[in-house]
C-alpha cells in the first residue's frame, strides 16, 4: 500500500487508498453519488503530508455503491434473582463507499 490517506467520517477515522471499499455511518447519499473526505492525513510515495495548511486544498473522492443495513445485533440485560429481563435488537444503517481518487 503506497499512497494511503487517513478520513474523518462520523467521529471516527478511516486509512483508505484508491479501490478500497468501506463502509461509514449512513450520510443520506444516493447510489452512484458522488462524495469528497476532507483527509487528516496524506502519504504520497515518501511524502506525508497533515495539518490544515497542508491539506487545505486537498479532497478523496469516493462513490456511494450502496446504503443498506448491518446484521442484527442483540442487546440483553439482565438483573439475576429480580425477575428483570430486557432484550433489544439494533440494525445500524450504513453507506458503502468505494474510493476513487486520492490526490
């Protein structure tokens, strides 16, 4: 992996390089869309590159493949000898991004 960038999406950070697939929190994007990540952190050939000065004017672009929702997780509480049970399912919306360009 030689040129890789670090993203911000959703609070929390992602390495990505050109081609890969991630999945991020669900931005309200359409299929086919396209959508640009402000990078904290750039590393072309041997030069890295962070701070706001440097990246100032510098996008990753990527395209929504899908939105969709995650496998089904199940939350249980429990409190022993009190007869008290709670069981919850969760299913986190997400968007699948591929990355098309890293400058």
């Amino acid at each position: 992996m030689n040129d890789y960038a670090i993203i911000n999406s959703g609070s929390k950070q992602y390495k990505v390089s050109a081609g890969d697939l991630i999945r991020i929190e669900n931005i309200g994007k359409n299929k086919g869309d396209e959508i640009f990540f402000k990078p904290s952190m750039l590393k072309n050939n041997d030069n890295i590159l962070f701070g706001e000065q440097a990246l100032k004017d510098v996008n990753v672009k990527g395209i929504v493949v899908r939105n969709g929702r995650a496998k089904k997780i199940i939350v249980f509480k429990m409190k022993r000898r009190k007869d008290e049970r709670k069981k919850r399912g969760h299913r986190q919306n997400f968007t699948e991004v591929k990355i098309t360009d890293i400058p």
